[in-house]
C-alpha cells in the first residue's frame, strides 16, 4: 500500500481541514502512516499507546503484529469506505506499507464538564449531579444506577452532517418493547441535517409536533431519568445534549418533582396541591379577575368591590390593556433577566420592580389589585417550571377570554383546552392519565402521594410488561 | 373527516348520564312544577326519576342481549330498515329540541343575571365552537374530559344542597293540589326527563364489564335523587314565592347572599350552570351526530355537525326568539316528544324481546 498516497487522499476527502494530522514513520524498512483528527484526539495517549509502542518494537512490523502491540482497546480493522467515518469519531488510521489492511484505534478524547448540579432543577435532599454534553458520560451516569443486565443501550445516528449519536436505554423485562419499537422507528426515520441538541428530537418524534403541549418528558437529572425508566419509559440521549428525553409523557410527571420522594409524603401531598391550586391560580387568575371586573363585579364582597373600585377608578386604561401591559412588561424583563449575566440581573429586578411597577401605582397607570393579581399569576408558572412555556401561552388566551366573554368563555376554553388535551395519546398514554381516564392505582402518586411501600404497582397509564415493583415473588 | 368514537367506560358513561341528568332540572324546572302543583311538586320528580330508572334498565336488559351490536343493527335486524331510519330521525329531532330548550333557558338565565342585554351572538359565540369542538373530538374525548370535571362538579352539587338546607324555613302542607292538576304539570315538565335514551345511541361503544351496571345505575339514581332533593329545598326554602324565583340551584345559593369575607356564593352555582350547560350541549351535538349518521350511513359525521349548527341557529333566531315562545315550546310542544323515549322505544324492545323468546323456542 501506498501509506502517503491514501494519507493526502484521506486529507483530500476531508479538504484539508487544519485539524486534520497526519505522521509517517520508517520501521525496518516499513513505511507507518497515522491519521487523525488533532481536534478529538489527546497527544498523549496517541504517543503513549500507539507512537511509542510502535517505535520501540525491534521486530518487522505487520498487520497482525501491529494489532497486538497497541495499547488500546478499541482496535479493529477498518474498511476503506469507514476511513472517513472512523477518523471523524475520534479513531486514529493506522498504515503499513506492507499490508493492505489498515487498523482503526479509537482513541477519542475531548474536554467535558464534569457532572454538576443542574441550574434547572436544584434540589433540597437528593442527588445532586446532572448530565453532561457528553453522552458516554450520560450512560455511565445511568449504568451506575443499574448494576444489572436489564439495562439496555441502543445507538442511532441521525443527522447527514452532524451525524449525532442518539442513544436510546431502557429496562428489558419491564419497557413495552412496542413502545421501545416506535421510538426506533421514529428516530430512524428522521431524515434531517443536523441534531444540535435533543430539543430538536422533541419536535420530530412527538405525535402531534404542533400542539403547544408539551409531550415529551425531558430532565437533567439521572436520578430522575432511572425512576421513570423503573416505571417502564424509554429514555433518549443525545449528543452533545445534557437534557435526556423519556417517553411515553403524561402532564402528571410534571406535577411531580424529585424533592416528593426525599421527603415525607404527606408533605409531598401537601406540595402537589400546591402546585396544582399554583398552576391554576396562573392559567386562570388574570383572566377571573378581568371577567370579574368587566362582567361580574355584582357578585364580589363588597368590601372587596369598594377597595377594587377606588384604587382602580384614577386608571385611565381599562383591565384589559392594564393587565396586558403589566403581563408583557413582566415578560421583557423575565427575557431580559435571561440573557444578562447574573449581576446585571439584580439591576433589571430592581428597575422592574420598584421604578416600573412603584412608579406606575404611584403615577396612577396601573392599580395596585391588578399588579398583584399579575405577579401572583407569573410567580405561580414557576412551581412547575417545566410547564413555564405552556401556562405563559395560555395566560394570554385566558386574558383574552376573560375580556370578551367573561366567567362564560373562561369555562368552555378551560374545558375546550382540557378536552384538546385528552385528545392527546403519546406512545400509547393518555396525556392527562391518571386524572382522565381515572387510574385509581396510578392516583397513589398522583396528587397524592402515598409511602413508596404503597405503591406497589407499576403505572397502569401505559403498557409495561411487568406490573408488580414491589413484593413480585408473592 | 371521519370522528372517532372509541369505547367509553362503564364510569365515563355513568358521569354523562349523571350530567344529562342532572343538569337541565337545576334551573327552571323547580320554580315551573311548583308553580303547578304547590307543595306536591316534589312529587314529580319522584314520579318521572321512577320513569327514567326504568328506561335505563330497559336498556341494561338490552346491552345484555346484544352486547356488541350498533342500536342500527339491533332495530335493523328486527324491524327493517325502514324503521330504524324512522327511529333515527326522530332521535334527530329529539335531541336537536332538547338542545333549543337547554339553550333557551340557560340564554334566559345568563341574561338576566350575569350579560346584562347581551345578544345572542355573544353566547353562540362562546357555546358553539366549544361544543362542537367536544363532540368532533369524539365520544372518549367527551367522556374523559366530563370524568376530569365530575369532581368539580359533584362537589358544587353537594355543596349548593348543603347551602341548601340552611334556607329550609317551612314544613311543607301537603295535599293540597288536586290530581288533575298535578297530573297536569307533571306532563307539562315532563320535557327534562328522557336523557336516558342517548345510551341507546351508543349501546355499542359502552363497555360494561362484568359487575359494573352498578356504575351506571348509581350515577343515574344518584343523579335523579340530587334533582329530587334540590327541588324539595328549592320548595322550602321559597315557600309560597318559588314560582317568584326561576333558577332553583342559582336561587338556593343567592338566599345565603354574603358569607363574611367569601362573598356571594351564587358564583358557585353559575359555575356548576356554565359546566352543565356546555357538557349538555356538547352531549346533544353527539348524540344528533349519531343519528344523523343512521339516517345518513354514507355521508360524512361531520355534515351532522354542520346540520345541527344550521338547524340549531335557524330555530333559535327565527322560530323560539322570546321567553313566551320557549315556555310555549318547552311545556306544550316538548312533553309530547317524550313518547319516544318513554312509548315508542319501549314497545319496539318489548316486542323484539318477545320476538326473539319465540325464536329460542321455537
């Protein structure tokens, strides 16, 4: 084999990127060529398992004894047409004059972060790690959590240019093997130029990509992604990606939080009512107030309707514009808030808070009971922020709603949207199960919450091939 | 577009019977029967409630013998299909005139105490699409989505009742109403009752396992002894002056006006109303789908849904446009169409009973 000649041809495919490298040393009289990526390799296990061995070996140098000496696990003959593939996943090509085969070494190393505590979902009690970019990582976050052979990983690739790794794990003996072959499915069926991150994924794999409700599970955390994975769900790394995505999804998962399960359970309860009366005061409670103010203000105490009526009487717009502004003005500092870096943020809390909101009472813009109501219903999106994107959304409508048709349009679009969300069934679960349809067994960590000894079963709100988690051999 | 209308529940079914139930008797029908026949008005919903529990049980005997056959094959096979198209358009004007009247009164009701003069396009416009929303999504749909507010809705119930019994200011006289006036408006408000037979429209898609007509009967006897109860308060609580006072569920609740820093409950009731309203309406539009589509086998489900909304804003703009014309159409018109429920179904069924005993013995 002509080592330099395929090394430039090798370097041609590639169009002479600049982190492509490539060494050519003689060895008695045999020409070794090396080709890599500089870019996802790490120079010192390149010398160290494969240039010095190679150098230092005194005998005649041929395929098979270049195969044994390296110091490397993943060593494997490679095809002419993979030369492009190997080398772009981290592998090293070795030549050798005298053979027409050539050996691939995967040696792939880059900088990660290590596993932290991730900033979207802190917790009290509990694991603190996350996952990380790096998917091998991610697995080994998961293996650690099932030293048994039920744990499974699938890889896929997907992407003509980023040709990102998709990893799907699941248990074998309790996942629905249907629902691990969808998922299959769907992922290869992907035909798409790039997968940047698993955001990416949640549109093309989800049943109905333009629902605004979320339908696919999504968490940083493995302790969060193993329980579901216990329950029965599939879950879906991707590269370069620290959020790993579960299917099937019910909103109920929402509802729940890591923190439920390392804490008492009754003050587990107590927390999940919360969030529900939260999520409802958000949705809703811009909305009732306007329907109030415009339709129904007969029917408040009067007490209540006397101080409404004063400080709002000096307003000069009407409920409707007053709540919008001071819901949109919230919304430019939440975005705002984002995108600054944290010591510039405490600047527009304060200039939101205090100059905005203050000065605009205070002017006679705005009234105090719609400023609370407001802030009350933006603080309460974040008891469950998973849900943050989908309640702001519907606060809108419900504005809209409660303006034009009152307690009457707030009734039916309440009921229109929870119907449009039972019309929603991914990988085979209902997406308000166990609520509708009623799962009495699955309701033990609905809402409620009941010790972990009680919950015998797995969810009954998709199929799983093995009920029982509890007391199986009786 | 096809409307897929998978099997519901036992218990999905029993929360819409409840509602069906329940709903459309919350309102003027107390005042009305009072009105009528003084204090023997409780009686009335006794009497008709015993009507009703029987065609549910007629309608258990049938799901036993045909348990998975379509009401279309069922009167198809035994009287032809001439029949079953005559039956299927009469389902059609059934549940089309129960849901004029349901919207009339409920339109009566918001305007007088919450849209002050509102037209009624302001209510069409927050009825219909919500409805037909509900019933093109399909008959699970519903019944999942009337599961998730049945809590909410039960709870109000029991609530209002509880509310109720703190008005309760008299024992009632009795007897005093003769027999022919008592029979009288029994006929006269008779139109609320008859819900029942929209199980029979979908006898195929209610799954009924083994011990679970108990679901069923309890969700409608249950129902049928709330509306018995909340007339017996209603009639109570406003002595003398309840024809005074239309909305029975909305009156109970206006009688405890102020509780100190909660307010005027009635705001409860109206939410109950709201929910009823939609939920019947929506059950309505449902069941017209289907007996459009036994009328009309061939044509799309959703030109049933078209047809309801013509038919549907024709009669309340051009036919039934004032509170005279609804009274007229609810007590003297709508009474008569209950022959189909409680006559006419009950005879085809008795006579295909007999018909097939005489087949298994023969």
């Amino acid at each position: 084999m002509d080592v330099l000649k395929e090394i430039e041809k090798i370097k041609k495919q590639l169009h002479n990127s600049v982190d492509v490298a490539s060494r050519v040393i003689q060895k008695n009289g045999v020409f070794v060529g090396f080709v890599y990526l500089k870019s996802m390799t790490d120079n010192l296990i390149f010398s160290q398992a494969l240039f010095e061995p190679i150098s230092n070996f005194e005998g005649e140098l041929s395929f098979e004894v270049l195969s044994e000496i390296v110091k490397a696990n993943d060593v494997e003959e490679c095809e002419s047409a993979d030369f492009i593939k190997k080398i772009l996943g981290g592998a090293v090509l070795i030549f050798l004059s005298n053979s027409e085969d050539v050996l691939s070494v995967d040696i792939l190393h880059f900088n990660t972060r290590a596993p932290q505590e991730p900033p979207t979902s802190p917790v009290i009690m509990g694991p603190r790690e996350g996952f990380t970019e790096d998917y091998k990582t991610n697995m080994t976050l998961l293996r650690r959590r099932f030293h048994s052979e039920e744990l499974v990983f699938e890889e896929l690739v997907v992407g003509k240019s980023t040709q990102t790794k998709i990893v799907i794990s699941y248990l074998d003996g309790i996942v629905d093997k249907k629902i691990v072959k969808e998922v299959k499915k769907k992922i290869e069926s992907i035909d798409i130029d790039g997968i940047v991150d698993s955001y990416y994924l949640i549109d093309l794999i989800s049943n109905r990509p333009n629902s605004i409700l979320k339908q696919i599970g999504q968490s940083e955390k493995p302790d969060i992604i193993s329980a579901k994975m216990l329950e029965g769900r599939v879950a879906i790394i991707v590269d370069n990606s620290p959020i790993v995505l579960t299917v099937p999804f019910v909103f109920l998962e929402d509802l729940q939080n890591s923190n439920d399960y390392y804490t008492n359970y009754t003050y587990s309860t107590l927390l999940r009512f919360i969030r529900v009366a939260a999520i409802l005061m958000s949705v809703l409670g811009q909305g009732i107030y306007i329907a109030l103010q415009l339709f129904h203000y007969n029917i408040l105490p009067m007490k209540y309707l006397i101080t409404i009526a004063d400080s709002t009487q000096q307003v000069p717009f009407t409920p409707f514009i007053e709540i919008l502004f001071i819901s949109l003005l919230f919304q430019i500092l939440y975005e705002v808030s984002l995108r600054l870096p944290s010591y510039l943020g405490l600047a527009t809390s304060v200039v939101g808070a205090l100059i905005l909101g203050d000065t605009g009472v205070k002017a006679g813009l705005l009234s105090p009971p719609t400023v609370i109501v407001v802030a009350i219903a933006k603080i309460a999106i974040y008891t469950v922020p998973e849900q943050s994107s989908q309640i702001t959304l519907l606060q809108y409508v419900f504005i809209l709603i409660g303006a034009s048709l009152g307690l009457l349009g707030i009734v039916g679009a309440s009921i229109y949207f929870l119907a449009y969300a039972n019309t929603i069934e991914n990988f085979g679960a209902p997406y308000l199960a166990p609520f509708s349809p009623f799962i009495f067994s699955d309701n033990k960590d609905g809402v409620l919450k009941v010790p972990l000894s009680s919950m015998e079963n797995r969810p009954k709100s998709f199929k799983n091939e093995k009920r029982k988690r509890i007391n199986e051999s009786e | 577009m096809k409307v897929s209308d998978r099997t519901i529940t036992a218990g999905q079914a029993g929360i819409i019977l409840f509602i069906l139930l329940f709903a459309n008797k919350v309102l003027v029908f107390p005042s009305l029967i009072f009105e009528g026949a003084d204090f023997e008005a409780f009686l009335i919903p006794i009497l008709s409630s015993i009507l009703e529990m029987g065609l549910l049980y007629l309608f258990y005997k049938l799901k036993n013998r045909f348990p998975d056959q379509t009401f279309v094959q069922i009167l198809r096979q035994h009287f032809g299909k001439a029949v079953q198209i005559v039956f299927y358009v009469a389902f059609s004007i059934y549940f089309l005139s129960k849901a004029v009247l349901l919207y009339n009164v409920t339109f009566i009701f918001f305007r007088n105490m919450i849209y002050k003069d509102a037209q009624n396009l302001v209510f069409l416009f927050a009825l219909l699409p919500i409805i037909n929303h509900l019933a093109i999504c399909g008959l699970r749909v519903l019944g999942r989505t009337a599961q998730l507010f049945f809590p909410v809705i039960l709870s109000i119930v029991v609530f209002c009742i509880i509310v109720g019994c703190f008005g309760i200011d008299s024992a009632p006289l009795l007897f005093q109403t003769s027999a022919a006036k008592f029979f009288t408006t029994f006929f006269r408000h008779f139109a609320p009752f008859g819900d029942t037979v929209f199980l029979f429209l979908i006898i195929d898609k209610v799954k009924v396992e083994k011990g679970q007509w108990k679901i069923l009967f309890s969700c409608a006897g249950g129902a049928l002894f709330l509306v018995c109860l909340v007339s017996f308060i209603f009639i109570l609580s406003y002595s003398f002056t309840s024809f005074m006072h239309p909305f029975a569920i909305f009156e109970i609740m206006s009688f405890v006006k102020e509780y100190e820093g909660l307010g005027r409950l009635d705001l409860i009731s109206m939410i109950l109303i709201i929910l009823f309203t939609y939920f019947q309406l929506a059950i309505y539009l449902k069941m017209f789908m289907f007996s459009f589509d036994g009328v009309f086998e061939k044509i799309d489900q959703v030109y049933g849904v078209i047809s309801f909304n013509v038919l549907f804003l024709i009669i309340i703009n051009f036919l039934i446009v004032n509170l005279e014309q609804a009274v007229m159409y609810g007590q003297h018109i709508l009474p008569f169409f209950n022959v189909l429920p409680f006559a006419v179904l009950p005879i085809f069924v008795l006579v295909m009973f007999a018909r097939r005993k005489k087949e298994k013995k023969t």
